[in-house]
C-alpha cells in the first residue's frame, strides 16, 4: 500500500452510549432528554424496558467490539490509527474521549459516528457534541473532522443484503419467496426528517438491499417513536404495518433494521420484544436480520473511509443515484429541530 499523508493521527468512535446497570438507566435517560421537559412518568415507562434485559443496553459491548475489530484492521492493514471511543450520553463521555487524546498529544482525528443518515439527531447532533466535548477540554483538544455519511457505501450495504439473506434462509424453504421484507428505521419528526435527506437515503439504502437479494418488492416502515401525539412522526409504524400484512393474508415477514448500527435498545424490546409479540398475536412469523455491527466488510470501508480523506486523489466508493455523501456538510443541513424530541438507545 503506498505511503499516505500524515494529517490525522486518530481515529475516534462516537456513539450514543447505553446503561450497563439498572442503577444507571434513569441518569442516562435524564441526560438523553436533559432540556426537554419530558415527563417524569415517561422516563420511567422508557426505563422499564431495560429490566427486560438487566438493566444493559447492548450498544456499548457492541462499541467496544468494534473499537477492537477497528484496531485489528487499522494495525494491519493501515494506516495505523489509535482508536479512541466516546459517548454522547454515557460513560464513556466524549469529553472523557478527547481530553485522554489531548492528553495522548492527538492534535487532528477522525471521527467515525454510529449513524449511517443525514439527519439533526444523526448528524449535525453529532457534530455538536464534538465540538461541546473540545469545548470542554480547551485550547490543547485535537482539531477532530468527520467521516462522511455512509447510507449506499458497498461496505454498509453488502452486510445488510448478507443479514436480510440469513433471516430469509430461516424462513422454511417454500415460504421464503410469498414473505414479506420490511425494512425499519427510527422515525422522526416530519418536520424534522423534511429538513434533512433522511427519508431519501433510507429508500435508496432499502432499494439496494432488496436490489442485492433480488427482491422488487419491500416495505420502508419506522419504529420507536416517542414523541407526543400532536407532533406528526414518520409513518407507517411497524407494528401498524404488521397488522396491515396480516390482514392481507401475509404468513411470513423478514424484519431489517437497516436504520441502526447494531443491535441496542430500539432494536431488542421495540422490535424483538414488542413488534414479534404483536405479530405473534396476528398469526404472522417474523425473523428479524443482524445489524451491521462489526462485520468484517463494514470494519473495511471503514478503514476506506479513513482512506479517502488521506488520500489526495479519493475514491468515494457508493452505489445507487444520490451518490457519496459530503465530507463536509453544508451550513444549513439537518437543522436542529424547532420542538422537543428524543432518542433512546
């Protein structure tokens, strides 16, 4: 591999972060909705869906797997970053992250977010974040750039496509072709989601997933939302389009959530717990596809990603007609919204 310029000496991983105990479920929710004003006696509804599961979300033991795959790709393939990783709204904090690289003498980094869409809450959120976290940390914090989006990456597709392949394969074999393949994501604030090209990268990423299987007809539906009943949300809900299925005589559906990075808390209650029960309840039987998580291929484009913004002559791998993402966004992109909203992971 030729040699590249050194202008970043870093890569930095950041999510949303998770609780790793009951005792930390309601402080991490306060800081997921800190400014909100969301009801106490909605916090505590939120919190009970981590009982299911002790109290752990899955996203941190899925961060560390795939800071250390990251390490192990980056150290032998190059270039050879130290990979650092911090959390928007748990431990480990992300001004934790960068004040130990300030500390380390990183003065430029990367940084991979946990999002593969443009949208307030998966990017430009982000990118404040960061900023808040060198804010804190002061004049010796590393100057830190991300990553471009990565919604049509053969990298983030290619995986998709082999996990919605599993899920079909567990169907029995004469039933795979009659199911049903829906494709999930988090919904968001119509007048959110409008700002942004959230809607339109999840319909291509979904096209090109069923593209890869073969499949002309899919369904894009969302989940998780939490906002109040007078706000408009993305639709259809998935447990809504369930219904919808079976009503018209569906037996078989194929769950993708291609919306999410890996497997954490909207993924496990929303969708293995609540959507399957609810389909269970109306004949329908459902198997839901892997994220993404640390698959070999998405641990790849990673690395070229890395690549592309140390080279001076990039290739910007994509597929589909939108095209590669920038790797700076424009100054009015995904603005923050005007009304609260939430997220949980």
């Amino acid at each position: 591999m030729a040699a590249m310029p050194s202008r970043y000496e870093a890569l930095l991983l950041v999510s949303f972060g998770g609780p790793e105990g009951m005792d930390d479920v309601l402080p991490f929710l306060e800081n997921v909705v800190r400014g909100r004003n969301v009801p106490a006696e909605r916090l505590r509804a939120v919190a009970a869906h981590y009982e299911h599961f002790g109290g752990r979300s899955p996203i941190n033991d899925q961060c560390r797997a795939l800071v250390g795959a990251l390490r192990d790709e980056l150290g032998r393939c190059g270039p050879p970053l130290p990979v650092y990783w911090g959390n928007r709204n748990w431990h480990p904090f992300l001004a934790d992250a960068v004040r130990q690289m300030a500390a380390d003498g990183v003065a430029r980094a990367l940084a991979l977010v946990t999002s593969a869409f443009g949208s307030y809450s998966g990017c430009r959120q982000y990118l404040e974040d960061i900023e808040r976290a060198r804010n804190a940390v002061g004049p010796d914090a590393p100057e830190i750039h991300k990553l471009r989006a990565f919604h049509n990456h053969p990298g983030f597709v290619e995986p998709l496509v082999a996990a919605t392949a599993g899920a079909l394969e567990r169907l029995p074999e004469d039933r795979r072709a009659s199911a049903a393949l829906v494709f999930t994501a988090h919904s968001l604030p119509v007048a959110m989601a409008a700002r942004s090209p959230y809607e339109a990268q999840l319909r291509e990423t979904a096209r090109l997933v069923a593209d890869g299987l073969g499949r002309e007809r899919f369904d894009l539906v969302y989940q998780s939302r939490s906002g109040p009943r007078d706000q408009r949300w993305l639709e259809p809900d998935v447990v809504d389009h369930l219904r919808s299925l079976a009503a018209a005589g569906v037996r078989d559906v194929v769950l993708s959530p291609i919306g999410f990075l890996c497997d954490h808390m909207e993924v496990i209650y929303d969708l293995d717990l609540d959507a399957k029960g609810r389909a269970r309840e109306l004949g329908l039987h459902v198997e839901r596809a892997a994220t993404v998580g640390a698959h070999p291929r998405f641990v790849r484009m990673i690395r070229e990603l890395i690549e592309e913004r140390l080279s001076d002559a990039p290739v910007r791998l994509f597929l589909g007609a939108l095209g590669p993402a920038p790797d700076v966004c424009a100054p009015d992109c995904c603005p923050a919204p005007a009304f609260p909203g939430r997220r949980s992971a």
